[in-house]
C-alpha cells in the first residue's frame, strides 16, 4: 500500500514539474515522470499476476472436488448434483475472471493476444493482424 502511494505521489509531483516547467532540465524531468508511470504499471502487472495465479490454484481444487466427486459416483456413492453444479459453475466463474484479468494485463503491457490464434497485437487493434479475429471481446 505504502508502495503504491509513494508512486502517485512520485506522478503527480513530476505531472506538475511538466506542466509549469520550462527550459533546460524540463524535458528530463518529464522523462522521469514516464519511468514512475512505467513503475506504477509494472506494479499494478505483478499483482495482476499474483491474482490470476491465485484463481488458477482455487480452479485447481475446484476441478480436483468435481474429480472426488466423479469418482464418489463410480465407486457408488454418488454425489447430489446440485453440490456438482455448483462446482462446475465456480470454475465457470473463476475463468471467466482469469479471462478478463488476463486481458487487463494485456492492456497494461500495451499488447492484445488473440483468443483464436495466439498472435501478439497492439493494444489499439480491433481485429487481429493474423486471423481477423476480433479482439473486443
Ligand atoms: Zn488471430
């Protein structure tokens, strides 16, 4: 948290430098400015990926549950289905989650990855420059 502040505190004194700061040294200082926006990004990336590493070991034991719970039914003990639902549906949900954090991630490193074929394109693209497909989604 300290870290964070420490930044935009950093970004908001360099924003200011650039704006009233004219002559020798100002364009330095504004070069500064872009590095505490590059530290800020980078910080916001690694917690990014910590979450999304985190979601990825909760879908783990979600499908290692729905896994007991398949074999509970062969060995004949079969689960209620609706305790299976609700399984299913949470990775549902967890993946949903890692797709849209992985697509700010993305966002934040400047690059869109196509769903269909992998390629790596500019954020600013709306369809890919390999396939066409389109990277809204
Ligand atoms: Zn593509």
């Amino acid at each position: 948290m300290d870290q964070e502040k420490w930044i935009r505190t950093w970004n908001r004194w360099f924003q200011r430098t650039c704006e009233t700061a004219a002559g020798v040294g100002a364009a330095a200082r504004c070069g500064a400015a872009k590095a505490g926006k590059a530290a800020e990004n980078a910080l916001s990336y690694t917690r990014g990926r910590v979450a999304i590493a985190d979601k990825r070991a909760e879908v783990n034991l979600q499908l290692r549950r729905i896994g007991e719970m398949v074999y509970a039914t062969h060995t004949g003990d079969p689960t209620d289905s609706a305790e299976m639902q609700k399984a299913l549906e949470a990775v549902d949900a967890l993946k949903a989650e890692i797709s849209a954090q992985e697509r700010a991630l993305q966002a934040i490193r400047g690059v869109s990855v196509c769903p269909a074929c992998g390629h790596v394109n500019p954020s600013d693209h709306v369809f890919c420059s390999n396939c066409g497909q389109s990277l809204t989604r």
